[in-house]
C-alpha cells in the first residue's frame, strides 16, 4: 500500500472505532445509584454555600472545643504550634507561602468549614458534629475579626462573610478552564 | 570553534566552549569520540589493566531468587529522602533520587510521593468509585468492573506544584537534585480514559468543574475543568506494569498528564460534576503563589517546560579530566520537549543536546552530551523548549516575574511553588560539583 493509501486506510478505520464507541458501545459495568445513595459520601462545598449542611455554631461554643480538640497542634486560642496557625493578625510581605493564613489569604470562608469537616482534627478526622464545625469555624473567623464575637455560622450566613484577600487572585491560565 | 577529525576523517564540531562536543559524536560511538578527542576514558587508563583473576561470587552456589525482587544490597543508598521519617502527625514526603537514576522511568519503589493523611490500607474489593452530580446517570465503578474496562497505556510524568522550592533561596542551597528536584518522576500508567467513564454517565451540559476526592482520611480534594477531564484524564490502576504502588494512590488515582501533582488525586474514591469550582484548601492556599506584585495565581494547573542535569550535578565528583557525558531529564505539562541546550561556561555558549527517543508528551525525555572536562572550572547548565513554543525561562526572567525569597528556606520546606528556571552546577577543579547560580 502507498504511503497515503495506508494514511486513508488508517483514518477510516479509526473514524468506524469511534462511531462504534458513541452509539453506546463502552463496556456499562457502572452500578446506577442515587444521590441518596451518595449523601453519605458527598462532603463538598461551593463557596456559594451549595452543600453546607444543617445545623449552627458561634464562637462562643466553638472556644471550648477548639481548646480540648485544636490547641494541642494549633496552639492556644489557635496562634500556632507545631501546625500552622488558625488565628493571626500577620500580613504578607514579599512571597514566601509560609506566611499565608486563613485571614490573609484564604478567599472564601467555605473552605474553613471544608477543611476541617474533611480533615480535622488531623488524628480522628470525621469525629465531629455538623455543630461542631460551624462553631469551630465561628471561633477562627471571629478569633480573625472576620466576624463578629457573637455572629452566628449557619448554611445562610458562612458564604456571605468577606474574605480580604479574595479579589486578588489572577487566574494563571484562563484559557484553560 | 576549534575542529578535529574522527577517525573517518570526518569533521567533530567542538559544539560550544568549554568541551562540549557535538551531539552526534554520540551516535558514532565510543571509538570515533575517542579517536577524534584523544584524552578518551581509554586513554587516562593508559596505564594498562592487571591479570585477570576469579572472585568468589564466580565460583559458589548464588542467592536464592524470590518471589518479588528487590535490587542489589549494593544500591542500598540509591533510595528516597523522607520528610517524615518518625511518622508523625503531619504530612510525609519522598524524594525521589534522579542524581542515581539513568533513563526515563522512575522505579515504582522510588517514585516521589506526598501524603497528607498516612498512607491508607484500601481493601481493593471494598473500594468504590462514585461519579455524580451534575451527569444524567450517576454510577458506581469497583475496582473489578473497572479492569474489565479497555484499557490505554501512557507516559507522564507526575511532579508536585512545590517540586524545586529551594530554588527560590536568595543564595544556591547546596543539595542534590534529589532535595531540589525530586518531587517528580515519570511512569508508564494503565487505566481507563475518564472520557469513556462520563460518556456512561452522561454530562450536563452546566457541568464546568468536577471535584475529584480520595478515600484517605483527609479526603483530599481537588477541583478540575471539565475541559482537562474530557481531554486526557484518566482513572489509572497500573504503574510500569504493577497495580498503583500504596503511596501513589493504590488503588485507583486520577491521572492528569502535564498538571501539578495534588489535583492527580490518589485513593481516587468520588468524582462530583459542579458548575463552579470548590475552592478547597489545596487550591485556595497552598498551590495559589504569591507575586511579587502582592497578587497571588489561581488555579495554576500547569507544570511547566522544564529541564535539570543529573549528572554531573551536586553529591557527584568527577574522577580526573577527559571524557564524560553530560545526562539529564526534561519535561513539560504542554507537549513533547522539542529540543534541550546545554552550555558548559555559565551560559555563554550553547550546544544542542541530543533527545533520547521516542520523546513522549508529557514525559521525561532524557537528554545527554559529549563532555571532554579539561580540569579547569565548569558552569554547566540545561534549558528546554518544548513542542508548543514554551521555554525555560531563565533565573533572571523568572525572578522578575515571580520573585525570590529574602532567606534561605528550609529544604524541605516547601515553601513556594511552581518554579522551572535553570538549575546550574559548577564544577571545580577538584571534580566537585557544587549549586551555583548563573
């Protein structure tokens, strides 16, 4: 065959594979199932609030909580200890990623309730309460003046607290998205 | 350029100053190097060789061969640098040593990993894989029915967004390009396209983001385009050949070609379809760097074009003047690697260094050349393009535009990320290759 004989050969069969392929021909060995199925595993958020659960916190009920289950890692009143520190009043200065914190950096409030419902506390993670973390999350955010001291974090009232870093990012690549 | 001849009388280009030789001299061989440099390897050996004589391992009985092999009690170092070595309540990482390391695939037992939570001990035949949200038909894949799923085989490389940190040290921290470089390696993965998955499962069309999360304790979890998902994602089940290894993610990971190492998210247990991205801490925080401007980058994703030399590089010494071949790895998140420089005078001059085929996309590509090393002092460097137009940039173009710490961090500190400028090794007089900025 001539070289572009073969090329035309080539590419109609690879052009019959692909029909093949879209008229349903992939294996199907998926199992169907419900997302409430799912629920139990489906722990993501939105940072327009879409997925935070029920329930409530404030920092007041967060305090005593952070104290027994955070403080031993994060220090007391969470200023830092041998993991990074929760609370902090330290801008950034120059690049150097160890300085970011939750107040100077992190652009939504979400992903502190995020990280610790997935994460946290780091040795028995998925031990606490829906109430819990919103009244941890309370506690940091009102610990970084971000909210008030008796500001109450629910589903409504977490997405809509104002992150100071947030308008500075650049998307590095937006064509990529 | 001084010219010598081979030893079919055909010209060798001296390529660049400072003994660097002309990247075809490879593909003749050792004799027409030889011939044509005349201060070979051979000839330092002048001096001739002792009678040959039998030692023991010739003449008894050898090991027994086990079921799975592991390699000679010689290489006993050529092993990962862990950051954790103790286990204790923080994240681990391991290095993986491209100073000992020749080729383009990084051994499963030396392939960098990062672990945030331990390693988890997943009971294949429990472990599920969900794949919902915005799909018309949200499923569930075990690892059984997904092996009987057809199956694409491919290189790439996997290199973490803070691989290279301690290149944004003020002053040239002196360690190997296991300590600087060695959150990337390079493997051969068998897994199934992620595109046959969601063709199963149907795609809405508001779907721009799938949040992909892990089995491990902190659920790692990263938010991904759907444009990269529908492109080369793929759920992958094989390393070289073997099922995953525990800590790159055994069973199943989300394989990303060319993007940073944390969104190929390991343990790969839920894959949810989203209209916006999920802002978790990995993308908010820690793969987000700051600019000298005071802004900070989104969604980086990219790893990009890149190269260092392995050898000669810091920890080795060179054994007198003469001939040596300079080797080294070169990858890029946006293509094959087209073509590798290499200078030998802190980057006055530079010759083209020839490409280990076949060069992959989005894989290592080893790049090597003829050195005749005179014993005097040597700034050797590497610098990549690849297929889309990338390059490397260089030290000072990168330091503009993304800046440089005021201090040395700690090695293993991890302290910024994304950095894919030159690396330089000088080399003394002595044989010693030290870190040095050019």
């Amino acid at each position: 065959m001539s070289t572009l004989k073969r090329a035309i050969f080539t590419a109609s069969l690879c052009l019959a594979m692909t029909a093949g392929a879209a008229s349903g021909e992939t294996p199907n060995f998926g199992k169907p199932i419900d997302e409430a199925s799912i629920a139990p595993w489906d722990i993501s958020i939105l940072p327009d609030g879409t997925g935070l659960p029920k329930g409530s916190g404030t920092p007041a009920q967060g305090a005593p909580i952070f104290a027994e289950k955070c403080s031993g890692c994060h220090g007391e009143n969470g200023k830092g200890g041998e993991a990074a520190a929760l609370v902090s009043d330290k801008e950034l200065i120059g690049i150097n990623a160890a300085q970011k914190t939750i107040r100077n950096f992190w652009p939504y409030s979400t992903t502190v309730f995020d990280f610790i419902r997935r994460a946290m506390p780091f040795q028995m993670p998925h031990t606490l309460a829906d109430d819990e973390v919103y009244a941890l999350t309370a506690y940091i955010l009102a610990g970084n003046k971000l909210i008030g001291p008796n500001d109450t974090m629910d589903a409504q009232t977490l997405p809509k607290v104002k992150m100071p870093f947030r308008d500075n990012f650049i998307l590095r690549f937006p064509d990529r998205i | 350029m001084s010219k010598r001849r081979d030893m079919r009388g055909e010209a060798l280009e001296a390529a660049a100053g400072n003994g660097l030789i002309d990247r075809r001299a490879l593909l003749g061989g050792g004799a027409m190097i030889a011939g044509a440099i005349g201060v070979g390897l051979g000839s330092s050996a002048a001096a001739g060789a002792e009678p040959l004589t039998e030692e023991p391992w010739s003449l008894e009985f050898g090991d027994r061969t086990t079921p799975y092999q592991v390699p000679s009690k010689f290489e006993a170092k050529v092993v990962r640098t862990l950051s954790n070595p103790k286990h204790e309540m923080r994240n681990s990482h391991s290095r993986t040593p491209h100073h000992m390391l020749e080729g383009t695939t990084t051994p499963n037992g030396l392939h960098f990993t990062i672990n945030h939570g331990g390693i988890p001990s997943i009971d294949p035949d429990k472990h599920k894989l969900v794949i919902h949200g915005l799909v018309k038909r949200p499923l569930e894949f075990t690892l059984e029915t997904l092996s009987r799923y057809p199956m694409t085989t491919r290189a790439a490389f996997v290199e973490c967004g803070g691989n290279s940190a301690p290149m944004f040290s003020p002053e040239p921290l002196q360690e190997t390009v296991q300590a600087l470089h060695g959150l990337a390696s390079c493997a051969e993965w068998t897994g199934v396209k992620l595109s046959t998955l969601l063709e199963e499962t149907g795609v809405d069309p508001r779907a721009k983001w799938l949040i992909a999360e892990g089995a491990d304790s902190p659920r790692v979890s990263r938010s991904v385009p759907m444009k990269k998902a529908l492109d080369d994602a793929m759920i992958v089940l094989y390393q070289n050949g073997e099922r995953l290894m525990p800590g790159n993610g055994y069973p199943m990971r989300l394989l990303l070609p060319g993007y940073e190492g944390n969104m190929n998210v390991k343990f790969l247990r839920r894959l949810k379809l989203v209209e916006q991205p999920a802002f978790s801490m990995y993308e908010s925080r820690t793969y987000a760097p700051i600019l000298p401007s005071g802004k900070a980058y989104r969604f980086y994703f990219l790893q990009e074009v890149k190269s260092f030399i392995t050898f000669p590089s810091h920890g080795h010494s060179l054994k007198g003047p003469g001939l040596y071949e300079i080797s080294g790895i070169a990858y890029s998140g946006t293509g094959r690697i087209e073509k590798v420089m290499v200078s030998a005078d802190g980057g006055q001059s530079w010759a083209q260094a020839a490409l280990q085929g076949p060069v992959l996309s989005k894989a290592f590509t080893r790049f090597r050349l003829p050195w005749r090393w005179d014993g005097g002092p040597a700034t050797l460097l590497s610098r990549a393009w690849d297929e889309s137009g990338e390059v490397q940039p260089t030290r000072a173009e990168f330091i503009v535009a993304r800046g440089q710490l005021e201090k040395p961090p700690p090695v293993l500190g991890f302290n910024n990320q994304h950095y894919n400028s030159i690396t330089c090794w000088g080399v003394g007089s002595n044989g010693e290759v030290k870190h040095v900025y050019a």
